[in-house]
C-alpha cells in the first residue's frame, strides 16, 4: 500500500499540469470516501493526527484573525460555530498564503491566488457523478 501511495504521489506532482478529473482518471478510486485521508496519514503519518487535533482550538482562530486584520475576510467570526470557522479558515488558505513558484522546463512560473484558490481541493459533492464513484466524463 504504502509503494502505491508513494507512486501516486510521485505522479500527481510530476503531472501538476493536469486538472483534477485528469488525475481522477488516472486514479479514479480517489473518489472512494476516506482514500485522501488514507494517502495523508501513509506519507505524514506522524504529522496528521497533531494536525488534526490542533486545527481548529489553534490554526483556524489564527488563520482568521490574519485575514480580518489583512481586510480579505471582512466578515465577523464571533458568532460562528467552530466548524465554520475551521471551514472557512480551511477555504482562505489559499488566499492568505502566497501560490509557490515551479519551473516548467526553463519557464518560471508563479500561479495566481485565483489559480491557488481554483486548484485547492474542496470537499464538496459533485453532482451528476454515478453511485458507484465513476468519474464523469471529461468534456
């Protein structure tokens, strides 16, 4: 198992170019509820439960105060459940933290926050995908 994760790991990073029903079509049992979180606990298995544990009681609080004070989330957090709010700190990663820059070839390249924040994975159901967890066709 571990040798497969490695693999797939190893091929979604050489393949950073591809959108996600691509790489779903190269591995469509990502679909299967939990395979993501089965991959991360494989490859950072030993960083996966502190991150888990201390997300919300300490990342999300701060992730939110850094983006109030920063004016990209406007909104007051107060009254929000601790679930929102760790939502909602999850959804701004993208914008709060500056897009890496990679080479393609001899091209330097650094994304967008738009681009970052479109390539973030999101839990959300798609609608139109089959029960078995096909993909859906691309195009």
């Amino acid at each position: 198992m571990r040798d497969t994760v490695q693999y797939r790991a190893q091929w979604i990073r050489a393949n950073s170019s591809k959108n996600k029903l691509e790489v779903l079509h190269e591995f469509p049992r990502l679909t299967t509820s939990g395979m993501i979180t089965q991959d991360f606990l494989v490859l950072h298995g030993e960083a996966a439960p502190k991150l888990f544990e201390t997300w919300l009681t300490v990342y999300a609080e701060k992730i939110l105060h850094l983006a109030r004070r920063e004016g990209k989330f406007p909104f007051p957090v107060e009254e929000m459940t601790l679930d929102a709010k760790g939502e909602i700190a999850l959804r701004l990663l993208p914008i709060m933290l500056p897009p890496p820059v990679f080479r393609v070839g001899r091209k330097v390249v650094r994304p967008s926050v738009d681009e970052a924040r479109q390539a973030f994975i999101g839990l959300r159901p798609i609608i139109g995908w089959n029960k078995h967890g096909g993909v859906p066709p691309t195009g």
